[in-house]
C-alpha cells in the first residue's frame, strides 16, 4: 500500500500515484459536447493519479449512445479542453477514451437515418443503444442488422481514429486509449464468430483478424507518439453478442 500514492512514470505522463479512474459512459452531454457540468464532474475525481474519460466518439457513424461527448467537432475539441484545463488546474492527467461502436448503435442516432456499420453484416442479439424510441422519445433501444463496411471504409476509420487521437492532445488530454474492448468494433473484428468477412480483414487468420485493430495503434502511435497512447481489450467478455471461441 505504500506505493499507491508513490508517483509513476507511464509512457510519457508522470502520475501523482497508481490510482486510476476507469471510463463510465455518463451520457450528461445534451449537445454531444462536454461541458460546465461535464467539466467538474472529472475535475472532483482529479487526485487520481490518472483519469480515463467516458467513451469519445471519433465519428457520428461511431457514437452508439445519446448525450455523449465526442472528439470530432471544433466545438466537441473546445467543450474537452474546458474539462482538461479544469483537470489539470488541480494537479490531475487525464486520457481520452476513442470510441467506435460499430454494430452497437441505431439509426435514430446516425446521420440522415442511415444503418450502424461494422466488420460485420450479423446483428448483435440482444443487444441495446442508447437513442431515440418510435415516439422520438430517448429510450434503449435494438440495433438493428448493420452494414458490413467495405474495404475502403475501413481504411478511412483508420484514418478517423488518428485524427481524433490528434484532437485529443489538441483538446489537452495528456493520451488517449483505444477502445478496443466490450463487444464494439474492435472486437466484431478480431471475435471470429462474429466477423464475416472476405477481404483483408477477415477472420479466416488471426493476422487478417487482428489487422484493423493494429493498424489503428499504428496510425495513432505515428500521430501522437507511443508513449500517449494505450488500448483497452476484455479478453473473454461476451457483452454484446460476442461469443466465446478457442
């Protein structure tokens, strides 16, 4: 116990102890932006020696859950930079979580109405989003069966996540950690019995399966340098109609 308030030197950010906020999806953001509200709710938990923030959408195709602050806008990267200011005004660090849900979402919530997309065409059983009911009201809802992405569209969330890792330190989080766990994107492509692919990106190897997943890191590390950058993965979790498999 005595080394739980010793500083620790992670990557490229030195923490005031080992005591760390894991992210909590708060949905307080009513214009998918944080703000005042959002802003001191991370800055009363800012002795930990490191804070992780709720789930960031790179993207409006990305976002599975209402009211929840993104990383895409200048106004999403300005509300973010009230939290970060705050945050670090008390001494506290502070990483963005990157979020794609990928099949996890609904068209209530997608731009002009359009269906989730994911490595995917299976439809997550069970499952349920975080958007607007058929009265228009905010409830849970079903996400229906997604549009598997082409090729080149995987290409270009890639992209989208470096970009949104560079908003991130733009916004004035120290890293950022890729969402990589929890039945979202990540995972619908590296789980085998969920990806069904053709391409590149199938799960017919473990290479194919695990390329999209390694060439986000890539492209975040190349933007913002390895020592800010981290991934989260849930290694057995069946939330979201993941399946186990060998």
């Amino acid at each position: 116990m005595s080394t739980l308030f010793e500083e620790f030197r992670m990557g490229d950010t030195t923490l005031n102890n080992r005591i760390v906020m894991a992210p909590l999806t708060r949905s307080r953001a009513p214009h998918d932006a944080a703000d005042e509200r959002v802003a001191l709710y991370y800055t009363q938990r800012a002795t930990a020696g490191l804070i992780v923030s709720e789930g960031t959408p790179i993207s409006r195709e990305g976002q599975g859950y209402l009211f929840n602050p993104g990383i895409f806008t200048p106004e999403q990267i300005a509300g973010w930079r009230l939290t970060t200011d705050s945050v670090h005004a008390v001494g506290g660090k502070m990483f963005a979580q990157l979020w794609h849900v990928g099949r996890v979402s609904h068209p209530s919530i997608q731009e002009g109405g359009k269906l989730p997309v994911s490595a995917t065409s299976k439809q997550a059983v069970g499952a349920t989003a975080f958007g607007y009911d058929a009265d228009g009201k905010p409830a849970l809802v079903a996400p229906p069966a997604p549009r598997q992405l082409t090729t080149a569209e995987v290409s270009r969330i890639v992209g989208e996540f470096a970009q949104a890792a560079e908003n991130a330190i733009e916004a004035g989080f120290d890293g950022v950690e890729i969402h990589g766990a929890n039945g979202y994107l990540f995972e619908q492509f590296m789980n085998p019995l969920v990806n069904d692919r053709t391409d590149q990106y199938a799960a017919d190897q473990l290479e194919n399966r695990l390329r999209f997943t390694l060439e986000v890191i890539d492209a975040v590390v190349e933007r913002i340098g390895a020592g800010r950058v981290g991934i989260r993965i849930s290694p057995y979790g069946q939330l979201f109609d993941m399946p186990l498999y060998e």
